[in-house]
C-alpha cells in the first residue's frame, strides 16, 4: 500500500503568536512493502512527519492518500479505516504498558478495534510469535517484570496484533543495550520478511537504517534534503554535516581503509558480513593476478 504525500506542511498554533512552521511543503511517495527510514538532527521534523502519516496530526496544508484513504487539510478526523491501516510504535513504548498481563496489554488493540474474543487469542499469540515471546512462558506474567527489551517486545505485539499494513517505529532501538539493540533490529528485519509490511524507522542512529531501510529521507529545519537509498544517501557527506548527522561507522571505516588500498571496496557495505564478502573477494582477486590490494 503505497503513501502518497502531496504538497503536506505542518504549522502549530497558526494564527497565533506561538505559531511555528514544523514542516515545509513536502512531495514524497512510499512505495508499499519497502523500508524507509527518516533521519535528522533534533527538532528536524520527524516525530510531525510520522504524526502526520499516523493521522494523529493534521496537516495545515495538502493530502495524504494511503490506499483509497485520503487524510487531508480539510478533513478534521481520521477513519478508524485509516487507524487500523496503521500502526505507530512510540518511542519507549514500553512506558505506555498498563494491563497487569502481557497477554492483556497486546489483546488491547484489536479489541479496541471490534475484533471478536475468538479472534482475538490467536492474533495475540501470533504476534507474541512474531516478535519471539512464547505464549506459554510470557502470556500470563505481568510486562512490568520484563527485562527493557522485553517489554519493547509486548508493546510492539500490541500492535502486531490489529494487523496494520503499515508499520512506523519511533527510535525503536533507544535506550536499550548492545544485546538488547541487536535483538530489537533482527526482530524488525524478520518481522518485515515475514509480514511485508510498508515500515517506516525513525533513528538517530545512521548504523540502524543502513542495514535496515531501502530508501532514506533526511529531514532538516522541516525540509526534505536527502532522498535516496543509503549508499547515495551515506556519499553526501557534506551535505549529511549541514544536517547535522553523520555516517555510519562502518563508512567511516571503509574510507580510512580504501586510502591504503589500491582496489577500493565500495561504500555501500553496510554490515560486517558485507565487509568480509568484499575484502575476502579483494583478496582472491588480488592472489590470481599476482596483486596485493
């Protein structure tokens, strides 16, 4: 299901003297089943675009069509067809926890939306699957004993289970530890192989979205200033600083190393095991022909 944003911009308090343009005019599409992640500095514009998108702001100027659902300057309210379309996990989704079971907490939504009791536990246990909690081990327990990661688990299954066609993750990996951080990410890759879901990431960290998105889109003082995938995007290392963000670690790496090596490895390697495929290609290339790299 693709998202078409047409000429949308955000002001708050128009017309009065706390009025504050948060987003410019903006023209995007994206496309269903992709991975998208928005990045920018502090104050950029992010958490509006992704309010915008959940419907849960509206926008003071333009259109967003999501399927046949139009969510508009002229519309005051959403749809519950819209709501249910969409599911938007906050970030530290864990504090928005309150059902004194875990099994509780993530039967909230789809009961919210008039799913049937019948329905209800098997979409409950399918999400605690797919977000590896055991039904049998975590159900019954209250979320509040539950490790921080954990925790995140339950309250992304509490939104798993209405079945969105969209998902949008506020800085899903915060505050957690490496351990932690790791299981969230390979959590949302899985979940996004499995389910197809359009997803949209919000992160600060230029790590995460290079191993998870397709396409990036940069945000800055409320305007769009990078569309791309992230190797085009992750090149323009200027104009990345002007934005006040940065490039992954791993970019930082490659760039030390392509300065003593004659043949480069490319900049779109993105994790360790690309990496290693491509230094390991390098050096066997280099052997046949009698070359070091």
């Amino acid at each position: 299901m693709d998202i078409h944003i047409e000429n949308v911009s955000l002001t708050y308090n128009k017309g009065t003297p706390f009025e504050r343009l948060a987003l410019y005019p903006l023209n995007l599409t994206i496309k269903s089943g992709t991975v998208t992640g928005i990045i920018g500095h502090t104050g950029s514009g992010k958490s509006s675009f992704i309010q915008l998108i959940a419907g849960l702001v509206q926008p003071t100027t333009g259109t967003i069509r999501i399927g046949n659902i139009e969510w508009s300057s002229l519309k005051k309210k959403t749809s519950i067809a819209l709501r249910k379309k969409i599911g938007l996990v906050f970030q530290y989704p864990e504090h928005q926890l309150f059902e004194e079971t875990v099994e509780k907490d993530i039967a909230f939504g789809p009961r919210n939306f008039g799913f049937k009791e019948e329905e209800i536990i098997q979409l409950v246990k399918e999400a605690m699957a797919l977000v590896g909690l055991r039904y049998d081990q975590f159900a019954h327990r209250s979320p509040f004993e539950l490790s921080g990661g954990q925790m995140r688990r339950v309250a992304i299954a509490g939104v798993l289970a209405f079945q969105p066609e969209i998902l949008i993750l506020d800085e899903p990996t915060a505050g957690l530890d490496p351990k932690g951080r790791k299981e969230i990410l390979e959590m949302v890759k899985r979940l996004h192989h499995t389910k197809k879901m359009t997803t949209i990431i919000v992160s600060h960290s230029m790590d995460d979205v290079a191993n998870l998105a397709d396409q990036l889109i940069v945000l800055n003082a409320g305007k769009v200033t990078l569309y791309g995938s992230p190797k085009e995007v992750f090149q323009k290392v200027d104009a990345l600083q002007q934005a006040g963000l940065d490039i992954p670690e791993i970019t930082k790496f490659i760039q030390k190393l392509n300065q003593r090596l004659e043949q480069k490895i490319p900049l779109d390697c993105f994790t360790l095991d690309e990496l290693e495929e491509q230094i390991v290609e390098k050096c066997k290339r280099g052997k046949n022909n009698n070359e070091f790299l």
